[in-house]
C-alpha cells in the first residue's frame, strides 16, 4: 500500500515542479498598504461608525444566528438579508438556489468586487440554537460559521451608507446559500454573472488570509447483495467485508499531511438493521481534501480502485455516488504567484494594522488551504480570498462559540478592504497565476 501511494506522490511532485511559476521578485511583499485611507474623512467616519453600532451589530448577529439555516432551508435567513439591503438603498435580487445579492453602484472605472457570506449553517432544523452570551463569548451552533459573517456584511454596508463612502467600482454583496453542501451557491453565482475582478469570502476565524482552495471530493460508496438470513449466512458475499476490506485499505494510504499533502476521512457508514441477516445495502462515504490537483485526482481514482476490488473480491455489486466535486487550487508553491497579488498583500497588511492575531507563534501571514466561497473563485483564477469573521471555535458542534468584541476586527477588514479596492487600488492585470 504504502508503496503504491510514493508512486502517486512521485507523480503528484513532478506534476507540481511542472505546474509552478517561475519565482518572481514581486513575491516578496509586492504592495505597502497605505496605511494613510485610515485618515480619510469617509473611511475615518464610516469605522467610527462601526464602533459606534457595534452593540446593535451584536443584536442583529444574535437574530440571525437563532434563525434557522439549514444549507437549503436558508430563507428566513435570505428574506431578512434581502430587506436589509433593500433598506439599505442597494440593488437587490435573489437568484433561483436562493442567493441574495446586493450591487453597491460604484461611479464607474473601478474593479466589481465581490464580498460574499454563506446564509448557511450546519445544524438541522430542530436544533436549538438559542444564543447564550457568557462574558464575551457568545454560544450557540451557527453564531460562528457563518452568522457572524451575514453580520459583519450588513453592518460594512450601512457603516458605507452612513458615511458616504464612494467607490469607483461596484461593491457586490452576496448571502450565499448551499456553502456547506459543496459551495454550491456561490458556483451557481460565478456561473450566471459577470466575473467580478476580486471575489472575498466572509468565511472562517480570523488568522491567516486564505488564498488558495483545498479540493474537496466527497463521494459515497455502496454496496448491495442480495442478503440471506444468519443461518445461510456462511460463506455467502457480504457487503460487510467488502466495506471493512476497503476501508481498511482505505485508511492504509496515509497521504502525506496538510497543508501541501492530502486528508481522508470516512464519515459515515451506515447499513443493515437486523441483527439476523446479511445486509442488503450498505454504503460509506469519503471526504477527499488536499491542496494539490494531481493529488486530488490520484487518490481520487486510487479510492475507488480500492473499493472496486473490494466489491469485486466479496462478489457484491458496488454503486460510486458523487456528492461534490470541487476543484482544488494548488499547493502553496504552485500559488506562489497567487500569494503575490495585491489582493493578498493588502489583506496581510490590514490585519497587522488591526492587530488581528494569527495564532500560535510561527503561523503564517497568508495560507494556502481554503474551504470557503472563495474556492470557487481560486479555481475559476479569479484573485480570491477568504478572510475570518472574529476568533472563535468548535465549528460543526453544538459547542460552538465566537469571541464577541473580535467581530469588529472582521467588520473593519471587511471595509477596509472594500474601500482600498473599490477606489484607491487598481488591480489591473494582476500578476495571479495558480
Ligand atoms: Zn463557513
């Protein structure tokens, strides 16, 4: 087994040499950001403006994080940001899978921007996601990942509104739905608009700007036999050994780790539920995820290759369901060139002038692994970035919980990005290549 994975490796390292741009002297630190917009009357205004509001940014945070968001039951969540930025003065549609996007006219010759924040969480409907506030952290599951991020977006709009920023470009503002079912929304969105020239993603803790796009493949394997009682049970094909054979095998691969290597997990298994019979019908699933394309795809295809030959061993017939299939953007050498765009300059610099703290000591300005909107912007080579929304932790729990008083340091470099790139920075030909 571990045999078979160097070969990939192998392969997945020559593909990797063949694929990186040639180092460049831009990669250093290509954009001082000026820190003198913080002195501009608007920009000055609109961040008074934000601290200011922010106890009712809080109570709106609050409100939306006890709707309920289901991925694809997004709407109470959708119809209250639609009616905000309605309120707000924006141009406001809602698309078919239930996207709602706000157009910040700007006077024209800047670059679109788009800033996006998923509407969805994780937890089903029946949760309760009653927020409980204890010093300054706030629990509940959702108040992190994303209900922060929908807050932090409409609070940025009317701190704008309130102190007339104007931009050159157009400032997009999208509640994005599905993100947590594959960012199916926000690939529905770059599919049926104009390519926006920057594309932001409200998403994640505030750390490292992400600037990359880790490939997620999830896929579900089922076997099914035709099953007999216990008794007749000897001997006769099982899809139980079939999956406790490829599973096994599975987990055998041992890619090496992240950030530039690969991780798999099992999630589910789930089959049988007699204790007196074969089962009929029994399936597991794989979430595939690594920076890397050729990575992606070889273990990808080495997965299913492994399973096959456990199915076809036990004499049980196998179905390969796809659930999603997102495209990885490159490891953080090939996205050397990605890593130099102002875009990602810009972000790291911010953040130093807020103080936003990157985590332990030694971790990166800027990192290569994403799993937010910005994905599909980093595969499509539109220059794309997730930034965080405040610290916090347990995302996907119910012990999920955000650090209150960190929400405006996500508010801030929201804006601040949107008025560095919505007036001051041209971002002309951007030297992205991933
Ligand atoms: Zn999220």
């Amino acid at each position: 087994m571990r045999r078979s994975f160097l070969a990939l490796a192998i392969l997945a390292a020559a593909a990797a040499a063949l694929l990186a741009p040639a180092p460049t002297s831009a990669q250093t630190h290509p954009t001082a950001w000026d820190a003198a917009l913080l002195e501009r009357p608007d920009v000055k205004a609109a961040l008074t403006h934000l601290e200011r509001e922010f106890p009712a940014q809080v109570r709106e945070w609050i409100r939306i994080a006890e709707m309920p968001g289901k991925s694809q039951h997004e709407q109470q969540r959708g119809a209250y940001v639609r009616a905000e930025m309605e309120r707000l003065g924006l141009e406001v549609r809602v698309d078919s899978i239930g996207n709602v996007t706000g157009v910040r006219r700007g006077s024209g010759g800047g670059p679109t921007i788009v800033f996006a924040a998923h509407l969805d969480i994780v937890h089903s409907l029946e949760t309760d996601l009653k927020v409980r506030k204890q010093g300054d952290t706030l629990r509940a599951p959702g108040i992190f990942d994303n209900s922060a991020s929908v807050a932090n977006m409409l609070a940025v709009i009317r701190a704008l509104r309130a102190a007339n920023v104007t931009t050159t470009g157009d400032l997009v503002f999208v509640g994005t739905t599905q993100e947590e079912l594959g960012l199916r929304g926000m690939a529905y969105w770059l599919a049926n608009n104009p390519r926006p020239d920057l594309l932001i993603a409200m998403d994640g803790g505030l750390g490292p700007i992400n600037y990359g796009a880790l490939g997620i493949y999830w896929t579900r394997y089922r076997f099914t036999s035709d099953g007999a009682h216990t008794l007749r049970s000897r001997g006769q094909p099982t899809p139980v050994r079939a999956l406790a054979d490829a599973v096994q095998r599975i987990y055998a691969l041992e890619p090496p780790p992240l950030p530039d290597g690969a991780v798999i997990n099992i999630g589910q298994v789930h089959g049988g539920d007699i204790f007196n019979g074969i089962p009929q019908d029994l399936f597991f699933t794989v979430d595939l995820r690594t920076p890397d394309p050729v990575l992606l795809d070889s273990l990808d295809r080495a997965i299913t290759r492994i399973v096959r030959e456990a199915a076809e061993r036990e004499k049980v017939t196998l179905a390969v369901e796809v659930e999603q299939k997102n495209g990885a953007g490159g490891t953080e050498r090939m996205l050397e060139g990605a890593r130099a765009h102002p875009l990602v300059q810009t972000a790291i610099d911010i953040q130093r002038q807020l103080g936003v703290r990157l985590g332990p000591p030694g971790t990166p300005a800027a990192i290569a692994t994403g799993s937010t909107d910005a994905n599909v912007g980093v595969v499509l080579k539109i220059p794309s970035i997730s930034i965080g929304r405040a610290y916090g932790g347990n995302q996907h729990t119910l012990s999920e919980w955000a650090d209150e008083p960190s929400a405006l340091l996500g508010s801030k470099l929201t804006l601040l990005l949107a008025t560095t790139f919505g007036d001051g920075v041209k971002v002309v030909a951007p030297r992205y290549v991933p």
